[in-house]
C-alpha cells in the first residue's frame, strides 16, 4: 500500500507540470485559435533563463523562478507578434498558423540546443528547495509539493480571470469572434497580447518547475511537455481550465501507474491510445463544450 500511495504522489506530480503547461496551451487555442507547435520551447527557454539566473548571476532559486516565468511570457508575446499578428491581419486559416508555428519550434529548438550545448544540463543541488517530508513511509519532496500547490494556484487563478472578470468575458467574446467582439468595444490586440503573455508566462512556469524535478534542462524539455499537454487539453476539454487541469493529473497517475504495475514501455502508448480514443468519440474532452464562450 505504501508503494501504490508513494507512486500516486509522484502521479499526480508528474500530472500537476502536464497540467500546468497544458493550462497555457490551451489558452492560446481557445481564445487565439492557434494550434501552436512551438508552446514547448517556452519552457524550455524559461528553464535556460532560470538556470542561466542560478547559475551565472548567483541568484536565489525564488528569484530565477520569477525571471524564468516572465523570460517564458515574453517569448511568448515575441513570437506571437511577429509571427501571428500578420496572419491575424491577413485573416489567417488554422493551418497557415500551425505551419508558422512549426518553423518557430524548429528555430527556437535549434537556439536553445546551442545555449545547452546540446546537452542535458541541471540546476545545481542546493539551489532549489530539497527539503524531503514524509507521511508515514510516503516520502514527499518539497519540489513536488511546490509543483502541486503551483499547478492548483494557477487553475484557480485562470479559472476566476476567465470566468469571474471582465477580461475575461473580452477573452471569450475573441475566442468566439473576434470581429464582434470588437463591434462590442472589446479591444482584440490587447485581448491578444496578454492572453500570448499569459500562456507563455505559465508554460515558463511549468517549464522551471519541470527542470528543477526532473533534472533536465535541454531543449527536450519543452518537447515532452509539448505532446503530454495537448493530450490533456483533448481529454479535459480545450475551453474549460479546470477540465484541463483534472486531466493533465489523471495522465501523469496513468503514466506512473503503468509504469509501475505493467510495464514503462507502454505508459506512453496507453497515453496517446487514450489520446485517439477522445478524439474519435469525444473530440470536445470531458468538460469541454462546443464553442468557449458556451461553456
């Protein structure tokens, strides 16, 4: 029992950073309408910021998480203005901006390969909170705990913006159309350019987080995320955070658990199998609804 109970911890770890990342990625669909393949090297390039931080500047961890969170905004709000912006004002289809996005994953990967060197690198032991609890015989990392608490913050917060704020209603008036809602007086540039903020600034924080708890920071980082957080937002249902979130858990819990029980060569087919089953017979997720201002 103590084995199944430590292993649904680190589950719901691993789910909380798919989830947190997925949180950002789905923003940028719903309410942008961009299926964006480069969302993942956001993490990866706050992940180098943070450690450059740690690092090179000898700043503490709770300083470099901050710098890396807004390098992961900021990235963010560059590629979407110089990369989708145009096609916004040109009236762009979903799938000149999925090509766009592709050739940024592809630059931006190949730069953050470079700043790495092409290799796995760490944030340095001691640097980041490394405090171990325990419940009884279940040990619980403080870099887990972190990551949960992280991850259920950034929910809530999203979810009260989103569903509880003015600006949020102008997110899903965008979402919907953004020509009628700029008939409605809401201003779609601004709508964009902190929505493009936002997600990156929270795939930036996912990406930290990731780093620190699986000692990886490389370009990978941001691709593993990238796969795991729209399986999340499929299953959970792309307008509906809190959906996404409950979604991104339940992944990482079937991914430990498989590991674990049956074998960790399939914890990734068990994913995507799941992955095309909601695709096929539910293609809006389990919260989602058909159109994000609906829900």
């Amino acid at each position: 029992m103590d084995l199944f109970l430590e292993q649904l911890v680190n589950g719901c770890a691993l789910g909380s950073l798919y989830a947190l990342f997925a949180l950002g990625f789905g923003l940028v669909f719903s309410t942008l309408g961009i299926l964006n393949a480069a969302h993942g090297c956001y993490a990866s390039w706050a992940a180098i910021a943070a450690l450059t931080a740690v690092e090179q500047f000898k700043l503490p961890f709770l300083v470099a998480l901050p710098i890396g969170i807004l390098a992961g905004g900021l990235l963010a709000l560059l590629v979407d203005q110089v990369a989708f912006q145009p096609l916004r004002r040109r009236g762009h289809q979903m799938l000149g901006a999925l090509i766009t996005s592709i050739a940024f994953w592809i630059i931006l990967d190949n730069l953050a390969g470079a700043a790495t060197g092409q290799q796995s690198l760490s944030f340095p032991r001691g640097s980041y909170p490394g405090t171990m609890f325990r419940v009884g015989e279940i040990p619980l990392p403080a870099m887990q705990l972190i990551t949960i608490g992280a991850m259920v913050a950034v929910t809530v917060g999203l979810h009260l913006l989103i569903r509880r704020s003015r600006f949020g209603a102008a997110m899903r008036a965008v979402g919907w159309n953004q020509t009628a809602a700029a008939l409605g007086g809401v201003n779609p540039r601004y709508v964009v350019i902190v929505t493009a903020f936002l997600a990156g600034a929270t795939s930036g924080f996912a990406g930290v987080l990731g780093g620190v708890t699986t000692q990886n920071v490389s370009f990978t980082l941001g691709e593993g995320l990238l796969l795991k957080g729209f399986a999340a937002v499929v299953v959970g249902g792309y307008d509906d955070v809190r959906g996404t979130a409950i979604a991104g858990v339940g992944l990482g819990i079937l991914e430990v658990m498989t590991a674990q029980y049956l074998s960790s060569g399939l914890r990734d087919g068990i994913t995507y199998a799941l992955l095309l089953a909601f695709l096929l017979l539910r293609p809006n997720g389990l919260f989602g609804s058909v159109g994000y201002s609906r829900a």
